[in-house]
C-alpha cells in the first residue's frame, strides 16, 4: 500500500501538536486566577457604590434640613432709613418634595425615618 506524498509528516505534525502541553497549566492558573480578582472586583465595587450611595443620601438631607431662615434689622440714622427684612423657612416634610419617597423606598430606610 502506498501513501500519498507527505501524510507520514502531517501524521507526526499532529501527534505533535497533540502531545504539546506546554503552557496549559500557566493559562489554566491565569483564567483561575482572573476570575476569582473579577469576582473580587465586583464585590469591592459594590460595596463602593453602596457608601457612595450612604453618603450622598446623607449629604442630601443634611441639605433638606438646613433653616435658612434670616432676619436683618433696620438701621435708622440722622438723614437715612432702611426697612428690617426676614425669611422664615418652613420645615421641608418628606412627602412635599417630588421622589424624596421614592429614594427612601429604593435606599431602604423607610423603617428609619
């Protein structure tokens, strides 16, 4: 029997490439290893979105129950007066403002207000 030109080196060409192993085990502990650093990363991350969250959710009430009431006096002198001016800020109650009761519901702090 008679083979045709050249199947005796693509045969071992094959077996070679089939044989080779070099490097599996370094990419198999580099998949390994990224994945369980992405899985790291995801969880650090959402742990960073959550303070961020608590943060700002602090920062904005802090503003909302800012008083920004004020007063000034009139001043009377010997030519000239000016009149007193005044503010009196009412208290911003949590259903008056548009999806403040909606950020409580998402954020979970219904029960602490």
């Amino acid at each position: 029997m008679t083979r045709p030109f050249g199947s005796n080196r693509c045969t071992n060409l094959v077996v070679t490439l089939w044989r080779d192993d070099r490097g599996f085990v370094v990419s198999v502990e580099l998949i390994l290893i990224i994945t369980i650093l992405v899985i790291g990363l995801i969880a650090g991350l959402t742990a960073l979105r959550d303070a961020i969250v608590s943060e700002l959710t602090d920062v904005a009430r802090s503003v909302q129950g800012m008083n920004q009431s004020f007063g000034i006096n009139g001043v009377a002198g010997a030519a000239a007066n000016t009149a007193g001016s005044g503010f009196i800020d009412a208290t911003d109650s949590p259903a008056s403002i548009t999806g403040s009761d909606q950020c409580i519901v998402v954020f979970g702090t219904a029960n602490e207000l």
